[in-house]
C-alpha cells in the first residue's frame, strides 16, 4: 500500500512543478538562529517525492539559510492530501542545470538562465509523511 500512496504523492507533485499556478509549496529551513522558518515557493521539477527543484537568486534568504545548514523540509498540500518531506538541500550553480531548470516566470526576478545571481536548490528526501485521499504512509527512502 506505501507504493500505491508514495505513487501518487509523486504524480501529485509533477502536476504543481514547473511554476505554474498550481506549483507552489512550503519551503521550511533553518535560519541563522537556529529556528526553523518556512516561504512558499514554486517548484521547478522533481522526481517524485524523491528530489525536488526550486529556482532563486544566489543572494536570497534561502540561499543564505542553505550555507549556514542544509536540512530542509518541503510541503505540498490541498483539501485532498498532506506530502510532508524531509531532508537535505543544496546550492547547484552548473550552466546546463540551471537552463534545463528555468521555466516562465523566473524573468520576473532573474534575468535569464545565464545570470550569476540565479541558482538552482536541489531537495532531496530522505523522510516522508503522506496524506493522499485519508490514506496514510510514512517512511524513509
């Protein structure tokens, strides 16, 4: 039963990546006192519930929480279901990344993949809490 439920918390997340309407979620990380504090953000891409992609800028609150400790928790949820992941991040800055990373909208804040400022922040899970349809699976992966 996991895997049916871990299944479809994956397809519940490729439906809100790529920064559309529906791609937001909850970013939470640790700020420079220590305390957990949590913004919502658009996710770019993700591989199920196992890694997720979000874009901002290299001098951003969040890249500044991410080098000072790379525990990280993301949230995706709605009146149907709860995806509460844990786990690590990570600052990634590769050219061919951050092209395949963009989608539209980012040139709100950013001035196109090549930007030094842009970066890409790479969630990886290594927990899970999830709530689909008042089914419920916890685990690690």
């Amino acid at each position: 039963m996991n895997e049916e439920i871990i299944a479809r918390a994956g397809e519940i997340v490729a439906a809100k990546t790529g920064g559309g309407n529906e791609g937001f979620c909850v970013l939470a990380l640790i700020d420079k006192d220590g305390y957990p504090t949590a913004s919502t953000i658009s996710a770019s891409k993700a591989d199920g519930i196992n890694w997720i992609t979000f874009c901002t800028g290299l001098e951003s609150n969040k890249a500044d929480r991410i080098k000072k400790c790379n525990l990280a928790s993301v949230c995706f949820n709605a009146i149907d279901h709860n995806i509460t992941l844990v786990g690590t991040i990570e600052i990634l800055t590769d050219p061919d990344i951050k092209k395949e990373m963009w989608y539209k909208g980012l040139e709100d804040n950013l001035d196109g993949p090549e930007d030094p400022n842009y970066c890409v922040l790479r969630f990886k899970t290594e927990r899970y809490n999830l709530l689909i349809d008042w089914k419920e699976a916890k685990g690690t992966l």
